[in-house]
C-alpha cells in the first residue's frame, strides 16, 4: 500500500478519528487533546476555541492525529478567524519553555493574548461636498465649500476648523443636501515604510559598517553581528541601513529597545529616515491597537515594529531582521511569570525565522563580546563619535578629600563646574541612581527606622507624594508627623539623598536655574517624560537631575556637563556582573555629555577613586577593563564561559522556605549519575568541569510581598545539560506544598 489515499483508506478501516493536540495558554507544559468533528479541517497553529475545566478558552493547534480512542475526548468547539501561527513561532514558543522550564502553555500566553482585545472597530463619519449650492449663500458657507473643493472626505472638526466656520454650518448644509455624511476610512495600523525616503550620507566607517550590516541582512540568512559604537557614533543611523535592506526584500523588522516608552526621539529619527513612525509595541499602547499590530504583524501589512520585550513574541509572516538596541541593558531580563532574557530570546528567534540579528550598544555585555570574539558572532566597530566629536573628557572627585558640606550632596568642584557651565549658558547633568527623596527616615529621638511591612528593605520617602513608598512591593504609607515608636513629635529625619533631595539641594545653590527632576514617579506617565525629554534636548532647562532613566540612548546636544553625584552606587552589591554594571551605567550617563556642537565633560564623586572600574572610567581604557573582566569570569567559570541558574524557594514564613530549599539541595545530591552532566559530590570544592550546586542562601532581600526567600545557585559548564538536571532535581525535590514555591530563572540577571 502506497500513497497518501490508501493510508487514508487504512484509518478509515480502524475507524480513526481526527484529534487535535491544543496548547492552551494557561499555567500547563502539555497540549490537551480534543476531538475533531465533523467538516472542521484544522492544521497546527490554527487558533480553535476549546472547553477547558468549566469554562472556553482559546488554544491553539499544536498537531493534528488520527486516533483510534478518541472518543471519550471533549471536542473542539469552534475555529477561529485569526492567522494561523507559523511553524517558527511555534518552534520558538517550544524552545523559550524548554530552556527557561516554564510551562509551554505560559510562554504561549505572551504570544496570543493581544488579538482577543481586538473587538469591532468604532466607525467614525465624515462630510463630502456631495449637492448644488445652497439657495442662501453667506460668506461662512462660501469658505466652507472653498474649503471642502475637490471632493474629499474631512472629519468634521477638521472642516471647521479648516474654513474657521462651526459645526453648526455644517449641519445645516448637510440638512440642504450640499454636504453629505459618509463613513471615514479606517486609519492604517501603521504605514509602510519607504527603504529610500531620505538617506542621509554616511561617513566612512559608518557607511562600512552599514553596508556589512545590510549585506548581511540581504542574504536572508541567521547571522548575529555585534555593532559596538561608542556613544555618539551614529549606531542608530547604521542599523538604519540594516532595516532599509530587509524592507527591500519584503521582509519585516523588529527594533528591540529596553525603555520603549521613552523612546519618541527614536520614533522620530525613523520617520526621517523612513517617512512614517514603526508601530510602536509596549505596555502603554492601548488593547485595541496591540491587537491591529498582532494582527498586521501576521498579514505582514505592519512592515516595523519597535518594542519592548514582549515585541518578541508577534506573528511575524515573514521577519527579516532583529535589532537589539542597547543590548547590554538589564532590563531585557523579564524576571516574573517566565524569566526569560529578551536579548539571548532574540538570537534563537532570529534562528528560526532565517533573519539577521544585530545587538548595538555602546558597553555591550560581556556574553556578546565573548561570543564576538570567538567568532559566534560577527563585529562591526564605529570607534569614534560623529563629525569628529569628541568623547567628552572624565575627571574624578575624590570625596575622601573634597566632599561636600554635611547635609548636601554636590561637592565644591562639582558645584563650581556647575556655575561655569550655567555662566556659558551650556546645560548640565547630575545623576543620581536614586529614586525619591530619601532612601531611608529614621527617628533621631529612638533610631526607629521605617521598614516596609512586606519585605526586609526600607521605605524610600516620596516628597512629593508625601509618602513612604517600597521600592520592591510598592507598598505605600503616609509619612507621620510623629515617631510611631516613641511618639516624638519633629524627630524624623530624612537620610541620604534621593534625585527630588537633590533638586531641592540645586534650588538653594542657583535659584534662578531652569532645573528638572525626571523622574517615573510623578503624575503625567509616559507622555509627560517624553514631553520633558523632548524639552530638555530643546534646552528648555538649564540643569537636569535624574536617574538611570536620563542615562540611556537620549540625545540632549546642548548638554556639556555630566555630574555623576554617586559613582559608587552599585559597586558594592555581592552580583557577579556588578562591576561590568556599574562600568557600563557610567560609560552611558557620562557618554550624554558633549554629543552637540560643543565638546562635553563628565565628573564623577567617588569614594574609591583607585577601583578598576572607576580607573577605566577615568583612563578611557575600555579594553583593559573587559579583558579584566573577562579573565576573572573565566577562572570563576561564570557566564559566558559557564552558564548559571538560579532557584528562588519562597514560603509563607522563613522555616518552610528553608526546610524545602534543603531538601531540594539534599535531593540533588542523591540523583543517579548522568551522561549528560556531572554534579560536584556535596562537601568537596566545585570544579568548572561539572555542575556545583551552591546554597542554599537566605537571600540578600530576605523578605519580598511577605514571602520568605531562599537562594540556590546552580553553576554548570556549557558543555552540561543544564535544564536537563534542573529538572531532574526539582523532580527529586519535595513537592511545593504548604504555600512554598520554587522558581526557576535560568541566566539570572539579579541575585537579590
Ligand atoms: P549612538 O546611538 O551611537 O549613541 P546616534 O545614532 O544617536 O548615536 O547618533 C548621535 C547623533 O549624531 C544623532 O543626533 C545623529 O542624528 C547624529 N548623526 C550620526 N551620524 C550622522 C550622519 N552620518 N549624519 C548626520 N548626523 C548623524
Ligand atoms: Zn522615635
Ligand atoms: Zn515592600
């Protein structure tokens, strides 16, 4: 028997029936399987609506079978009008579960839920010139039809506001049969893109460095390039070249940016460049139009999104090209619900879609820079700014010798390169990685410290939403004109300085400056930062105070001057990559200064001024630094060289999330012998040859949301099967029971 008819024939004689194997995006690793009746005909990645529990969800098809025993199983209900997920989408879908361990059915929830938002798009109505003039001319209505001449459709307030007439006229033209009432046409999700609407001319290592970026995209091929640029060297006008290229083949783009939200500027170069804004994907764009850009993204008509790491999970029809920007950012790392690193995510989807990668960034990671230099990756260098900008020049302030006064944070050099750059009426920068007022209240009559309820941290104070807020729950309280403790009333007092302490500090040193927190925690969201950021590259303000928030990718060219009022923050944090972090926040807030017309400089305060990272700073040896850097991961057997994960054991109170979390170490001990991974015998040092299974360890915020955390830290080799044995211990672990939980973050970013 041969052929498709007579294998046919043979199901039909046992009597087969079609099942359909559904991935439902809910907190489960295996499909369901449903019954297929009737004349539905379903193909894998078609969306069906199917019973689950008491209740309908919408799944889709991971594979369609013919099964003998069939006929006990629930059946599909109904398919649904929605394109069919591609083959690489779920073939990506599979991989993020089975590398990160979630559930299959959660890592398809990030990729579905946005079309269910969709609903009937509201109809809006306009007015046409339409009949003969009416038979009372007056010279409102005269403008109004001059105005409406060639037959177009306007919206209403648009005509009126066109003629300068009212609304009113309007109607009553409508009313003679002059105008008539039509629909309007939908407004396009996005418009596409012109690869050659205005090309600005390169210079020469930057046109080098764009032609091997589209080259490399023009092949259609997965490939990943590093384009590492100092800051101000044009990385975005190079990886423009990259996008024209794919948009010639028909292929779509994906630009990838760790702050989306704050990222109008962005938008706007690309219109430049483009003719028209990317659809612009985050948490901030409205249900509806996330719903019409998953839509477009599968049909294809949306040609460019820009997004935020989520973006990663749209049915592209067909995805050419994925830009990582600043891809050493932390905040590419999604550490709830599926712990997964966007950045890493973007390779392996870009593997599957046969499309070109490229991660920018001016202090790449470490990870890609290995990767580079061991030939996984290509490099595309732009070692200078543009227009022979210079890099702007770095001092540090020794605060063991000039520190400022008691009380305030600015030092008397910083204070004084403030005031020069005021009297040359240049703008200045003070960083400060510091939300709110202050980071802690004490009370000075019985040292009572305001902690937050929830979690082992203090309560930062919010001045200007006069309250205590918890940087980890987001628990919020008044703050109290008494000590709760001892009830003294003007004891509290505030201790170190946040970026709205800092402001005050600016007002009393130069009142009459045009100063700016920016700051996330005011009222006014994403549309106010971004006004602000705009204003502030207009130079509107004279000084700017803010968090890592101004740090990153803005270009402000007026800006001259960069205070970095804490250089130390985050040095001292016991994370393996602090250093590498602290490096690179620097490199970027520093790497604002300078990047306009005039040349810029950069101070830094500094308690430890001979630290190698403040060295690098200061000497500009990037080079050095890394390979430091680099050499000490290596001997550590940390990553890129070895791959780390970790386990978070929380629990309604400290014993249980203890208990179980020894329990889990005990078991991983015991596990029969593998070829797939070696685990270093417990008690005896850990080699970089197996895996080490180091903890547990109450974690550094002991408490979070009133869940008590314990730390295990699994460290393996590249070569071992790292999920592999995490899920071979978690089997052989204690069942989560009793409130206590075990999550599993493979590459962790944070060791909080
Ligand atoms: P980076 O991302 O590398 O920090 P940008 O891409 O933001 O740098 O470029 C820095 C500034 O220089 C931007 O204002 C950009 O418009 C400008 N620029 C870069 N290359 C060119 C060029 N070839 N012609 C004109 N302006 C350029
Ligand atoms: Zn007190
Ligand atoms: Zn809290």
């Amino acid at each position: 028997m041969n052929g498709a008819a007579g294998l046919f024939d043979a199901d039909d004689q046992q009597g087969g029936e079609s099942v359909a194997d559904v991935l439902v995006p809910v907190a489960v690793d295996t499909s369901y399987s449903y019954r297929v009746k009737g004349g539905l005909v379903l193909e894998p990645g078609d969306f069906v609506t199917v019973p689950l529990g008491n209740r309908e969800v919408t799944g889709v098809v991971w594979e369609v079978r013919r099964s003998a025993s069939a006929s006990n199983l629930k059946v599909v209900v109904e398919k649904r009008d929605l394109p069919r997920l591609q083959p690489p989408l779920r073939k990506f879908i599979d991989w993020v579960a089975k590398w990160t361990l979630a559930p299959r059915g959660m890592v398809l929830r990030m990729g579905v839920r946005a079309p269910d938002h969709a609903g009937p798009e509201p109809v809006r109505m306009g007015v046409r010139l339409a009949g003969p003039p009416p038979e009372r001319m007056t010279p409102a209505r005269a403008r109004l039809i001059a105005a409406a001449e060639g037959g177009f459709a306007f919206r209403k307030s648009e005509l009126a506001q066109l003629a300068s007439v009212s609304a009113g006229v309007i109607d009553a033209l409508v009313d003679e049969g002059t105008f008539e009432v039509i629909a309007l046409p939908r407004d396009p999700v996005a418009l596409p893109p012109d690869s050659d609407f205005a090309q600005i001319p390169l210079e020469a290592d930057q046109e080098a460095a764009a032609t091997t970026l589209a080259e490399k995209t023009a092949k259609g091929e997965f490939s990943v390039t590093l384009l590492e640029g100092v800051t101000g060297s044009g990385k975005t006008e190079v990886y423009f070249e990259a996008v024209a290229a794919a948009l010639k083949m028909g292929r779509q783009v994906l630009i990838m940016m760790p702050e989306i939200a704050l990222t109008a500027q962005f938008l706007e170069r690309f219109a430049n460049r483009f003719g028209t804004r990317p659809a612009e994907w985050h948490s901030g764009v409205a249900a509806r139009k996330r719903a019409q850009i998953w839509l477009g993204a599968a049909s294809g008509d949306v040609r460019v999104v820009a997004g935020a790491r989520s973006a990663l999970f749209l049915p592209f029809r067909d995805l050419g090209l994925i830009v990582v920007d600043e891809e050493h950012e932390a905040a590419y790392k999604q550490e709830d619900g599926v712990c997964y690193h966007a950045r890493d995510m973007a390779v392996v989807r870009g593997q599957m879609e046969k499309a070109a990668v490229v991660l920018a960034s001016a202090t790449p990671s470490i990870e890609s820079r290995v990767n580079a230099q061991q030939g996984r990756y290509g490099r595309v260098l732009l070692a200078q700014r543009f227009g022979s900008r210079k890099l702007p020049d770095i001092k540090a302030i020794d605060l063991r010798k000039d520190a400022a006064p008691r009380g305030r944070w600015i030092s008397p050099r910083l204070c004084e390169a403030v005031e020069q750059n005021i009297a040359a009426g240049e703008q200045s920068l003070l960083f400060l990685n510091r939300r709110g007022y202050a980071p802690l209240t004490l009370c000075n009559a019985c040292g009572h410290r305001f902690q937050c309820p929830n979690c082992t941290a203090w309560l930062v104070e919010h001045r200007f939403r006069r309250a205590l807020v918890c940087h980890h729950c987001g628990h919020v309280e008044r703050r109290p004109d008494n000590c709760p403790e001892c009830q003294s009333a003007d004891s509290l007092a505030a201790c170190g300085p946040g970026v709205e302490r800092l402001a005050e500090e600016v007002a009393t040193l130069w009142p009459d400056a045009r100063a700016l927190v920016l700051s996330s925690d005011f009222p006014g969201g994403t549309e106010r930062l971004r006004r602000e950021l705009e204003e502030i590259a207009n130079g509107a303000f004279d000084i700017v105070i803010g968090t890592q928030l101004v740090a990153k990718g803005h270009n402000f060219p007026g800006l001259t001057l960069v205070g970095v009022v804490d250089g130390d923050v985050g040095l001292s944090s016991g994370d393996p990559r602090a250093a590498e972090r602290t490096f690179q926040l620097l490199q970027q807030v520093t790497g604002r200064a300078g990047r306009g017309e005039r040349p810029g400089r950069a101070l830094v305060q500094t308690w430890q001024p001979d630290h190698p990272v403040m060295r690098a700073i200061l000497s500009g040896d990037t080079e050095s630094f890394y390979e430091a850097e680099t050499e000490a991961r290596e001997r550590a057997g940390l990553p890129p060289f070895g791959r780390l994960a970790a386990l978070i054991v929380s629990g309604n109170d400290r014993p249980s999330a203890e208990q179980h979390a020894r329990a889990l170490v005990r078991a991983g001990f015991t596990l029969p012998p593998s070829d797939r991974w070696r685990l270093t015998p417990a008690g005896q040092l850990p080699s970089n040859e197996e895996i080490s299974l180091l903890g547990p360890a109450e974690a550094p915020i002991a408490v979070v949301r009133a869940r008590h955390r314990f730390r295990i830290l699994v460290r393996a080799p590249r070569s071992a099967d790292l999920q592999g044995f995490l899920r071979a211990l978690i089997a052989a672990g204690p069942p989560e029971r009793g409130g206590v939980r075990v999550q599993v973050d493979v590459d962790p970013q944070s060791f909080l």
